[in-house]
C-alpha cells in the first residue's frame, strides 16, 4: 500500500482512538458510580469503599496488562493479511484470558486476608471480604472480554466494542443498583451487590459476544471457532515477549505511584486531599493520551505486518503531536481556570480551605506540565511497542522512577522541605528524562524506515 502523508494517519489515529477512549471512559465509570452508591450506604461503607476500589483496580490492571499484547500481535497478522493466524492469536488469548482469569479469581477470593496482614481496620472486613468474592466470579468473564475486544480495534470496528462497554455500564448501574436495596425481589447485598452485579452482567455479555463473533459474517474467514488447533509454540512465546514486560512495567509503576502517595500521606491529611484531586484530574485527562497510544501501536503493527516501515514515523509523530495538543489545551484549563477545577472537590468560600485551595492551585500548575510529559512518554512506548520494541522502554522508565523518580522526590520533599510540591517535582523529572530517551529510541528506530527489535 502507498505510503501516506502524516495527516492521513492523524486522521486514522483520531477514528481508531476515538472508540478506545470512550471504552476506557465507560470502564471507569462502572467503578466511579459504583463508589457513589456504596458510599451512600453509611460511613463504614464509605472507609471500606477507598480499600476496594484501590485493590480491585490495581488488581484488574495488572491481570489485564499482558492482553495489550493481543492486539499487537492481531493487528500484526492483519496487516499481513493472515486471517488464520488472526485466528490463532485470538484463540491463544482466550487460553491465556483463562488463565489470569484464575489468577485473579485467586486474588480476590483472599484479598480481604491480605488487608488483616496489613493492619487494616478489622471491622471493615465484614464488609470487604463479600465484596472481593463477588468481584472474584467476574474475573474469568472479563478476561475472555477484554481479550475479545481486541480483534475489533484492527479492523475498524471499534463502536461495537463501545456498545457492549455501554451495555455494562446500563447493566451493571441497574443490576448492581437493584442488588445493593433489594429490590425487584432481588436478595438484599449491600455494598458486595455492586460486585455481583459487574461479574453477572460480564457473564452475560460474554455470552452475547461470543454469540455475535458465532455468527458474524464478517469475522467468518478468521475461524476463530476452529479448535483443531488452539495455538501455536511460536506465535505464544512472541505473545509472551510482548505481554511480559508490558506486564512487568505496568506493575512497577503502580508500584511506583503507590509509594508516591504514601509519601504524600506523610505530610498529613490536607496534602492527602490536594492529591485526590490531582488523582481525579489525571485520571480523567490521560484516558485521550492513552487512547492515542493504543491506537498508534495497532497501526504501526498493521504497518509493519504489511512491510510499509516508511510510515512507522509518520504514526508516530501524528500521534505526538494529536497528545501534545490535546495536553496543551487541558494545560491552559489547569493554568487559566485552576479554580473551577478546585471547586468541584472543596468548597472556595471556606475559610478553613483557604491554604488548601492555596496549594491546589500551585499542584494543578504542577501536574498539567506533568501531564504533557507523561502523556508524550507513554505515546513514544506505545508506538515502540507497536514495533515490537519492548524491554528497553520498560528497563530505561522502571530505572528512571525508581532510581531517579523516587528517590529525589523524598530528597525534595523532606529533606529540602519541599513538601508536595517536592515530591511531585521528582516524578516530573523522571518523566521528563523518559519523554527525552523514548523519542531518540523512537527517531533511532525509524531510521532509515528501520523497525527491527
């Protein structure tokens, strides 16, 4: 295929990103809604609601990280025009989406044990333990989904992914909603309600998913039903070199993050508070980078697969510059309007929040050049990872937040008596040193239209 200019694949970027991010919207509002009806149970309820709600992200991040190598390896296939090997690789993904599944279902099934381990309020657990073994029937389904969903991205059929994330959300707020107060004849579950209801609603659309990959028309000549041969030796261990250290850097920099607000937490209650925010505010806005991301690494593996490696760059730096816009106007909002932003979480007119809303808005000015750095570092790996290029983004960013992150950020902030504007200082040079050496890796690798490992 003729190679394009730069704003034909900001256009395709733009198409492809579009669903991806409002899949991972409609994700996170599942738990953010979820959080809202819990909390209205009582304030114990509320206390249990911060532990699960941490512990099951994390733990769902993690056991989902290794399925972004599904869609590297599906839209490597489809750019060279294999639809049997598209088969095999989706079918590879459902053993491996078996497999973290039980992993997880494990994890939940004991989670409220750790939380004893960890001196954590012993009351609480009466409340949690039911919940994390509702969310431990959901895992398998969810795992077998999201791996599903990636053969919908590479082929441009990504609002039907949207669709079915929409369809959770509905049925998850009524289900999960319904079970909480026992209504419609429903048991009465408290807050563990919320939890049966996401694992029913995930059975119940796998199910109509797998119905519809049955019966597609379309997705006929991938065979994706053909069990005569469920995987193959070599393709799994290049699953596997992709879905490791992707998995691994994922945990470490959760790892990292973690470390980072019990840091924060040192300094006291309000510190605490100002970060919740800045949590909120990142969250929110690094869903479009990270849609971009996925985006830029399922074309560039469609490219390769096809042999187009002149326009590997051309992905690439269309993607860069679509994030560092998006970054720059979320930027202006944090710079121009920090107070409409502060308001929706304290209350302005309080005289006690007045040192609050102080340094929320020097931690907004802060996390909005944070924000542009991080969003430009993670775009650089995931279009590396599209070429394949994965263990030295992972080995040069695990080695910058740890060695360098982590560390100056507690020289900042307590020994420089910095305080949160320290520790927050530390992660942005990390960051900053990692957005540096991804983009000479990227312009190293594309070099000569090289993409080779």
């Amino acid at each position: 295929m003729q190679t394009r200019n730069t704003f034909f694949y900001w256009q395709e970027l733009i198409k492809l990103a579009a669903p991806i991010s409002g899949v991972r919207i409609l994700y996170i509002a599942v738990g953010f809604i979820g959080m809202l009806f819990i909390a209205q149970l009582g304030p114990q309820e509320l206390a249990a609601s911060a532990l699960v709600a941490a512990l099951c992200n994390t733990v769902m991040v993690i056991t989902m990280s290794p399925l972004l190598a599904v869609s590297i390896t599906i839209s490597r296939c489809y750019g060279e025009n294999n639809p049997s090997a598209v088969g095999i690789e989706v079918r590879q993904a459902w053993l491996v989406s078996l497999g973290l599944g039980a992993i997880g279902t494990l994890l939940f099934w004991n989670l409220s044990t750790l939380l004893l381990w960890l001196h954590q309020p012993s009351e609480l657990v009466p409340l949690i333990q039911p919940y994390f073994r509702g969310m431990a029937w959901g895992v398998v389904p969810s795992m077998l989904l999201a791996s599903c969903y990636q053969i919908f991205f590479p082929i441009k059929k990504g609002n039907l992914v949207v669709c079915f994330s929409a369809l959770n959300l509905a049925g998850t707020i009524l289900l999960g909603y319904a079970l909480i107060h026992g209504l419609g004849g429903l048991p009465l579950l408290g807050m563990s309600g919320w939890a049966y209801g996401i694992s029913i609603i995930n059975w119940i659309l796998l199910i109509g998913m797998f119905f519809y990959l049955r019966c597609s028309k379309d997705l006929a000549k991938y065979a994706l039903f053909d069990f005569k041969k469920w995987w193959d030796p070599s393709r799994l261990v290049a699953f596997f070199q992709i879905s490791i250290p992707i998995t691994v850097q994922f945990s470490s920099e959760l790892l990292a993050f973690s470390v980072m607000n019990i840091m924060v937490g040192w300094l006291g209650i309000g510190a605490l508070s100002v970060q919740q925010i800045l949590i909120q505010c990142s969250t929110v806005a690094l869903m479009i980078p990270m849609g971009v991301g996925q985006a830029s690494t399922i074309l560039i593996a469609c490219s390769v697969g096809r042999g187009e490696q002149a326009a590997l760059r051309k992905i690439g730096l269309a993607g860069l510059a679509l994030v560092s816009l998006v970054m720059i106007g979320i930027a202006l909002l944090y710079w121009l309007t920090p107070l409409a932003v502060i308001g929706l979480y304290l209350n302005l007119e309080s005289a006690e929040n007045i040192a609050l809303v102080n340094l929320a808005k020097i931690m907004l000015a802060l996390i909005a050049v944070m924000q542009i750095v991080d969003a430009v570092r993670n775009l650089l790996m995931a279009s590396l990872r599209g070429m394949q290029d994965i263990w030295y983004p992972m080995w040069i960013n695990m080695g910058l937040l740890w060695l360098i992150g982590l560390p100056l950020s507690y020289l900042l902030a307590f020994s420089l008596q910095q305080g949160q504007v320290g520790v927050n200082i530390g992660f942005l040079v990390a960051f900053t040193l990692g957005a540096a050496l991804m983009l000479s890796r990227f312009f190293q690798k594309t070099a000569g239209h090289e993409y080779c490992v």
